[in-house]
C-alpha cells in the first residue's frame, strides 16, 4: 500500500463524512419550504424524514459487516453513487410519497458511510484521536453547510435544487473513485498503518455494553437538536433572523461550523489524556447547558446551542476512539455499524419526539428537559468504562 494511497483513502473518508451530513440535513430546512407548497403543518411533514433517519441507522450494522466480509473500497463506492441517485430521486419527487421514498433511500446508503468509513480511516490513522478530530471537522462542515446550503438553493432554485446538487456531486464522486479503485491507485489495507495491542475480552465486553447504552443516549441528543435548531431558532430568533429562511439556515449554520474546530480538539485530547474523563466531562457539562436552553431567546439562545454542540463535538471523537480501542481490529467496522445502528438509527426517535412534542405544546421546552436528562444518563454511565490501560509501545508499521 502506497503513500499516495492513504492519501486519497484519507481524502474519500472525509470528504465522504461532509457529504452524508449534508445529505441528511437537507430536509429539516427544506421542510420550511414545503410547508407552505404542500399546504402540510411542521409535525406532519417532519414524520416523512423518519423512515430515512432510522435506516440511516439500521442499515449500518449490515453495511458494516460487509465492509469487513467483502471490500471497504467498494462500499465507499457504493455509498457516493447511491447517495447521489437518491438525492437526484428525491429532488424530482412529486408529492409526499415520494419525497418520503427518496429520503429513506438517501438514509439506506448514507448508512454505509460511518461505520465503512470510519473503520476505513482509522485503519489509515496514525494519530487515531487526531485523525478522527480532523474527520469530524469534515463531518460537522457537512452538517454546517446542509442548512445554509439547503436555504440557498431553495430560496434562487426551488427546493428541488437542494437535492438534485448535492446528489450529482456524490455522483461525481462515486465515478471518481471507482476509477482509481480499479486503476490500483486507492487498494485496500490489509492491516492497520499504525497497529495497536488487541484489547483484553473482558474489557471489550464491558466497554461494548456500557457504550451502547451512551451511543443510543448520544445519538438521541445529537438527532433531536440538529433537527429542531431551525424550527427552534424560527421561533426564538425572530428578530435575528428577520423571519427569513436564509436567515434562518444562515444562523444553524453558523452554529454548526463555528463548533465544528472543537471536533479537532476532542481529537487531540483522545490521543494525549484519558478518553474516559474527557467523555464523562463533555456530557456532564452539557446537562445544565441543556436545561438552560429552555429559558432562553435571542443571542443568548445562539450561544447556549453553540456551547452544546462544541461539547458534542469534543466528545464525537472521543467516543469513537473509544469504539476503536476496545474492538479487535477484524470486526471494527462491523463495531462501528453495531454504534451507528443505535445512534443514528434507533436513536432516529428523537426526530418524531421533536414533532411531538412541538404538535402538543407549540414549543421545546420539554424536549430540552428530556434532552438534559439523557446528557445526564450519558456522563453516569461512562462513569463505569473499563480505566484505561497504559499505552504499549509503539508497534512496528504494517509493509
């Protein structure tokens, strides 16, 4: 394996990470188009994103089996033209149905992204922490662009053009990487860049049990706020906003990137102190911040959201390095679609919990009360992680 073929496995893993974001957070601004076209209200419309979101998730355990059974390259492959056929499905759809077909397949092969993806970095990394930091900047640019991108097209194109774009740039990029795949430029590792001692059993258990319990509380967190921030800032940020879509888009947007630096932080974190503390401290910050936010308006609102998604943000690539530290190396990315199983599919929950909870009460104040306690169930949780074992020394690098 090639210097210059870690580079664009590097580049196709994070580029791949902006993309999925992008993807999927598409239609949380768009919906704000479709209410008035469709004559549909916030709720209704919100629920047709639920079938997309939780094979976001299911979809990622298989994804990642076969990731480790048959060829990541290949997968990655798949995910970019999938991703972008659907995309293109869901920009030309007519009418609720079919919207509802063409988000459910953005989430079918946006589902082999983080678990193939991510296992495919990390068997390129050799600062696993850094790298992961780094990939969950590209990550966080995706879910900063969806909004603003989203708000744009719509307002000069239709809400047509948000799919239909982003959909042919995965296209673009799923033909390009296929030719260098078969061209031999990008081949597949067989082991880790850097390997690691395998962890003990006992540990892998433990640790595999607790953070089950954290990825399904996480992941709840992060699909409830990322989809509710535009309504949430729509109706609070009023006078910021101007009461605009792209004013709107601009501000979720501005949230997301500007907490997107701390992914790198959390990265650099993992690599130099204990993953544990700094997971455990992210979440318990993040309780009060979260009940906080429920008494909030204007800037101080965009500042409480900002606060909670850094903190998010420096535990993401904690949280993964975690994952990779305590699975054997032959069954990561089955691992890591076993994580995004629970936190991007079962935890899809958030998103008809927000419809909810906003068709009853007109606002979020008890979504951010259910939110804070799931923070707290995340920092008492991690609390009993195996304490980690001094680092062996280095091991040779893989030929």
């Amino acid at each position: 394996m090639t210097k210059s073929s870690v580079r664009w496995a590097i580049f196709f893993a994070n580029i791949g990470h902006t993309l999925t974001h992008l993807m999927m957070l598409l239609y949380p601004t768009v919906v704000l188009t479709l209410e008035m076209q469709l004559k549909l209200g916030y709720g209704t419309l919100m629920w047709l994103s639920v079938p997309g979101l939780v094979l976001y998730g299911l979809a990622a355990l298989p994804a990642g089996w076969l990731g480790d059974r048959w060829s990541a390259e290949h997968m990655m492959v798949l995910f970019f033209m999938g991703s972008g056929a659907a995309g293109l499905a869901t920009g030309l759809a007519q009418g609720p149905v079919g919207i509802t077909g063409g988000l459910a397949a953005i989430g079918f092969f946006g589902a082999i992204y983080h678990p193939v993806g991510t296992a495919w970095l990390v068997r390129h990394a050799e600062n696993r922490g850094r790298m992961l930091g780094w990939n969950g900047i590209f990550g966080s640019l995706g879910v900063g662009a969806g909004p603003i991108a989203a708000a744009a097209l719509s307002s000069f194109y239709g809400w047509r053009a948000a799919f239909l774009v982003p959909g042919a740039i995965c296209l673009l990029l799923g033909a390009a990487l296929l030719v260098l795949v078969r061209g031999g430029s990008v081949v597949a590792a067989k082991t880790d860049v850097k390997p690691q001692a395998e962890p003990a059993s006992g540990d892998v258990r433990r640790a595999f049990a607790l953070l089950s319990v954290t990825m399904l509380s996480t992941g709840i967190v992060f699909q409830a706020l990322t989809s509710v921030l535009p309504k949430l800032f729509e109706i609070r940020l009023a006078d910021l906003t101007a009461g605009g879509l792209i004013g709107t888009g601009g501000m979720v947007s501005l949230v997301f990137a500007l907490s997107a630096a701390f992914q790198y932080f959390g990265g650099m974190a993992a690599d130099r102190f204990s993953m544990k503390r700094i997971y455990v401290m992210c979440w318990a910050i993040e309780v009060p911040v979260l009940f906080l936010a429920t008494r909030l308006f204007a800037m101080p609102l965009f500042a409480a959201a900002l606060f909670c998604f850094s903190l998010i943000a420096i535990s993401t690539p904690t949280e993964n390095a975690l994952l990779a530290h305590y699975t054997p190396s032959r069954w990561r990315a089955t691992a890591f679609g076993a994580k995004f199983l629970l936190s991007l599919g079962v935890s899809a929950l958030g998103v008809p919990l927000v419809a909810v909870v906003y068709d009853r009460t007109r606002d979020f104040v008890w979504l951010f009360a259910i939110l804070g306690l799931l923070a707290a169930l995340v920092a008492g949780t991690a609390l009993f992680l195996p304490r980690e074992r001094p680092a062996p020394e280095a091991l040779a690098p893989a030929e």
